[in-house]
C-alpha cells in the first residue's frame, strides 16, 4: 500500500511505497531541498471538497526519493530561519573599595580579576560570582584538580575514601594518644635548660673523642723518634758519651729498621745500626758486667733478621745462614770463664730462635761458640729449653749430637727425655748422682739431677737434692734450677718453696759473698716469675756488683710488664734503678716501660717521652717508644 503526504516545509505531494516508511529523504523541490521524514502511514485525507475540482499534485519520483533517502551522502540539517538576536545587555557586579569602602559596578567580566577605584585609586580584586545552582553529584569537582578533595559532606555511616591516615578518634579508642602533662613556665624552662645542656655534653663528647682519635693515630704514624732517638745520643752537647749508651739506642734502633724495612737499602741501613751496638760495647773491658750483659742482649736480638721465603724474595731478611755469623760475633765475645752469662746468652737465643721454628741453629751456634769442654753443657742447655718449649724432637736430636763429656746440663736433658732408662746413650757420659759426704755433695751431681728431677715433675726429690748440705753457692745455683723448670711447667707452689730457701741462703752468703752475682740475678727474676714479690729485693741487694744487680733489676722488670701486658707501668716502676743511676742497664728500664705502655696505647705515650729532659734516659724513652708504637701497628 502507498503512502501519501505532503512535504511539511514546502507542501509538494509524495506518494511512496510503504517500506519507505520511517526513512530520512530529501524533499525534490530546487526551492526546498529540506530533509523530511516519510511517515509510517498516509497523511493525505481521501475526502475532498464538493464542487472543486482537486488538480492531483504531480508525485514524485519514488523510486528517485528512495535512492537518496538510503544514499551514503548525508546532507546538512535544515536551514532554520534566522530569528532576530536580541543585543545582551552587558552585566554588573557591585563591588566595595577596600581601601576607601567607596561602592561602584563594574562588568561581569571582570569577576576574579584585579580593578582600580575610581575615588582612591586603590588597586584591588573583584569578587567572583557564586551562582546559585543546585549541586551536580556527578560534578563535585569541577574547576578543581583532578584528585582534590570533595566538599560535598561525606553522608552519616559512609566510609571516606579520599581520607588519610588514621582519624583521632580512632587513636584514642585505642588509647595511642597519650595526654601531655601540664606544665609550668618555670618547669618548661627547666625543661629546656637540661636538654641543652644535654646536648652541649653529648657534643663536647664526640669532640674528644675525636681529637683523642685523631691523636692515637698521629702517634700511630710518628716514626720520626727512632731518628730523634739517634740524633740525641750523637748530640755531643746533650747526648752521653758513655759507649755502652750508644751500644743500647743503636741495638734499639736496628731492631726497628728490620721491623720497618721495605727494600734491601732498607734492611742494611738496620744492619748497620746492629753493627754500631757490636762496636760500641766490644770498647768496654772485657770484664765490663754491662759488656756481657749487652752481648747477650744482641744476639738474641739479631734473630729479627732472619726471615721467610717471601720476606727473602722481597730482600728485606736475610737467610738464616747468614743469621747465624752475625749472632756468633756477639757469643764468641762473652767470657769464657762465667758461664752462667753464656748460658743465660744461649737461653734466649732459643727461645727467640724457635718462635721461627730455628732450634737448632741455636745447638749449632752453641758448639761453635764454645769450647770442646763447654759443649755439653752449652748443647744440654739448648736441648733442655727445646724441651721446655715442647720441641722434643729438636731436643733429641742435641742429645743424640752431645760429646761423651760428662756436664750437668747434658745429664739434666738425658733425664728429662728419658725418665725410664737407667743408663743414657752411648754418647752422653752421664754425671753419678748424688750421694752425701763429709765434705758436701759434688757441684756437678747436685746441679744435674736437681734439674733432672724438676723437669720430670718430682719438685719434691729435686728440692731435697738442691739442699744437699754443701756449698751455698751451689745450693743457690742448683734451687734457681729447680725453680725456673717450676716456672716454665706450671708448678708456682715448687717454685715458691725453691725461692724461699734460695733467700735464706742468700742471707747467709750474703757476709761471704761467695755467691756468683748472675745466678742470684736469676734467682730474683724466677722469683718475680713466680710472684714471690717479698724474695725479690732481698735477692737483689745481695748481688754485690752493681751492673749485675742493674741488670737483674731489668730482668724483674721485664718479667713484671709480660704479667700485666695491660696495665700502665708508671715511674714506679723504675724507682729501683734510683741506686744504679748511669747504667746500661737502667736505660734500657727506661726503654722497655716506654715500649710497654706504647704497645698497649696507654696514655700520650710520645708526649711524655719527648717531656723528659736532654740527654740521659730520654733517647731511650723515644726508641722505646717507636718500638711500642710499632708493636701496635706493625705493616
């Protein structure tokens, strides 16, 4: 069925087929060409008027109209007539002067923007218009940044998304705040007070600390006392011409040198210094205590020079052949009558020489430097200190190498090794023991077994055999013995009864003086060893030579300072030497106390060493100290 209706903007007569109906089409009039809708069904009225005569419209072409209505082109929305625009009126705001409260309008445009009063020219900003529209729920935001809070209140049992953090009341649910406490203005300003001073406290603390840092380590890096050290005692004027003195600083200082050498240059200047001490000390008579005591000192002090295979490489030690000639220049020179200097000589050789692992270079040292009849007792005591250091190996091999030559020392190591056997070795022609007589027991017999049994552990027959009625010099020698094997293997309470029948004797050698002077210089040092403090004054003051008595002063002193490696040894600890005053021996107190306290970083150590006056001890209080520093901080 057709449908028929008239074009509503010009009236021309369209006549379609129905499936046309609710399609967009252009009217075909030239002076229309309107957009029309094709409507679902007629809207012509199938009446007309009696008597006139109808003139039927010309249809358009349906076929055309239906072409264009489903056509890609898509036309342009129909002209609407142009209505007449009404001229807007241009819209005030009435604004106040903040300056001078004068009222004017000013245009709308201006809102939110600066303007200038027309009565006081006073600059200021216009009000923006607030319009009163109903707020947009889906528009809270507007003109504001994108993530800016929402002013719409938040509705009542609604959680808030964009808050942050946790609100008050919740902390005080759960009891996280805490209330503050009233205070006073004068409690405030307590209050305050403390709490600088608190920091000025704290502030005050971290600077010392800071200078007393800073101050160790300039200490730790100070190795210019060695040279200060050696210039002083060249120092005609405040130096000493004393060459036992210069023996000692340069002893010092060649020890120092081979610690602190890095190339070969290095190494021969400290060997040179080494060289000197040699030199200087050989000056003094040959019966100079302080001579046998100094070279006694050098030997064992020239065991820094030996070295490892990498310390080889970088030619900064020597080798121990090489070791060895040099140590032998200092043993050859001792008496060769006091034998109890060579062989306290030899005793610290090897204990310095297996701290390397070098024993028995010391056996070797000890019979080229002695005599064919010396031997064994040099060798034994080289092998009973090996065996003392638990290098029983080492100390087998000297008693399988010792001359048929019967010495104490020899017999005493035969019974320490073998403490089963009833005969030694083919080689070793052993001293008979003891037996009493008339006239006291053998020297020999008593100095042989006393120390055998002691380094068997039985103190108890050891003691009996040292007080063997006889000589009390040998008795005193013998129970020296016995005390320093107690010492070395832990017995204090052996040592003890040793030391005490050692001061009873010596109080009674002490109107004959029969006593050799070294052997109660070992006493006194085994007593200090041993803690019998109250033994060891009375030993020393009844060593008659006054070096001898220096030196076992020294070796108390050395014994005390190993006891306590962490304790500040002050000027006390030299009040004994006031009495040996100009001693090599007090010296050299001087410089083990500096080197004590500066390896254990007590006190300014340096300061107080450069405080003391020219000359005298003081080169031997900076040597000490680089040592102690050196100690400390080794490269």
């Amino acid at each position: 069925m057709a449908i028929e209706f008239h074009c509503p903007h010009c009236g021309v007569l369209y006549k379609l087929d129905e499936k046309y109906a609710g399609k967009m089409g252009k009217c075909k009039n030239a002076k229309c060409q309107q957009q029309i809708l094709i409507p679902f069904e007629s809207t012509v009225p199938a009446a007309t008027v009696p008597g006139v005569a109808v003139k039927p419209a010309k249809p358009i072409d349906a076929e055309t109209l239906a072409a264009e209505a489903f056509s890609d082109d898509r036309l342009p929305a129909p002209s609407v007539p142009d209505k007449p625009v009404a001229t807007p009126v241009a819209k005030k705001i009435g604004v106040t002067c903040t300056a001078c409260e004068h009222k004017f309008d000013v245009e709308a445009s201006l809102a939110g923007k600066n303007t200038k009063c027309p009565e006081c020219g006073k600059i200021f900003r216009v009000p923006k218009i607030i319009e009163d529209k109903p707020l947009d729920w889906r528009n809270t935001n507007a003109n504001k940044p994108s993530m800016a809070k929402s002013a719409e209140p938040v509705p009542a049992g609604v959680w808030d998304g964009q808050a942050r953090g946790v609100s008050g009341e919740a902390l005080r649910k759960a009891n996280a705040l805490q209330p503050e406490d009233d205070e006073e203005p004068g409690e405030r300003r307590i209050r305050r007070l403390k709490q600088g001073l608190y920091t000025v406290a704290i502030l005050g603390i971290g600077f010392l600390a800071i200078r007393y840092v800073q101050g160790l380590r300039r200490e730790a890096r100070d190795d210019g006392l060695m040279d200060r050290a050696l210039r002083e005692i060249a120092d005609k004027e405040q130096g000493s011409a004393k060459p036992e003195f210069h023996s000692g600083v340069h002893r010092l200082a060649g020890e120092y040198g081979v610690r602190d050498a890095t190339k070969a240059d290095d190494l021969q200047k400290a060997l040179t210094h080494f060289d000197k001490a040699r030199d200087q000390v050989q000056n003094l008579p040959a019966g100079n205590e302080d001579r046998s005591g100094m070279l006694a000192e050098l030997g064992a002090a020239l065991v820094v020079c030996g070295g490892t295979a990498k310390q080889l490489d970088d030619d900064v030690r020597l080798p121990w052949d090489k070791v060895h000639p040099l140590i032998r220049k200092c043993i050859d020179k001792l008496p060769p009558n006091d034998l109890e200097v060579r062989t306290r000589a030899l005793r610290m050789l090897t204990r310095r020489l297996a701290e390397h692992d070098q024993g028995p270079l010391a056996a070797t040292i000890a019979r080229n430097s002695s005599s064919e009849a010396e031997q064994p007792e040099t060798l034994g005591r080289v092998g009973i200190e090996l065996f003392l250091l638990n290098k029983k190996d080492q100390a087998e091999q000297v008693l399988a190498k010792l001359p048929a030559l019967a010495q104490p020392a020899a017999t005493a190591l035969w019974l320490a090794l073998h403490p089963d056997a009833s005969r030694p070795p083919a080689n070793v022609a052993h001293v008979p023991p003891p037996v009493a007589g008339p006239k006291g027991t053998d020297r020999s017999s008593r100095l042989a077994y006393a120390e055998g049994l002691a380094l068997q552990g039985k103190f108890d027959e050891a003691l009996a055999v040292a007080r063997m009625s006889g000589s009390p010099a040998d008795q005193i020698q013998a129970l020296a013995r016995v005390a320093s094997a107690a010492v070395d293997t832990g017995k204090p309470e052996a040592a003890a009864q040793a030391i005490e029948t050692i001061l009873n004797l010596a109080k009674i050698d002490s109107k004959q003086g029969i006593a050799p002077p070294w052997v109660l210089a070992n006493a006194a040092e085994q007593a200090a060893r041993a803690g019998r403090w109250e033994a060891v004054a009375p030993l020393l003051d009844a060593i008659r030579d006054t070096r001898v008595r220096a030196w076992g002063k020294l070796y108390v002193l050395r014994a005390k300072l190993a006891g306590q490696p962490q304790t500040k040894a002050d000027e006390q600890f030299l009040d004994a030497f006031e009495a040996d005053a100009a001693t090599l021996a007090q010296v050299l107190a001087q410089a083990e106390v500096a080197r004590h306290n500066a390896a254990a970083g007590i006190g300014s150590y340096a300061a107080s060493m450069k405080a003391l006056p020219p000359g005298g001890v003081r080169p031997f209080g900076l040597a000490g100290t680089a040592l102690g520093t050196q100690d400390r901080n080794p490269h």
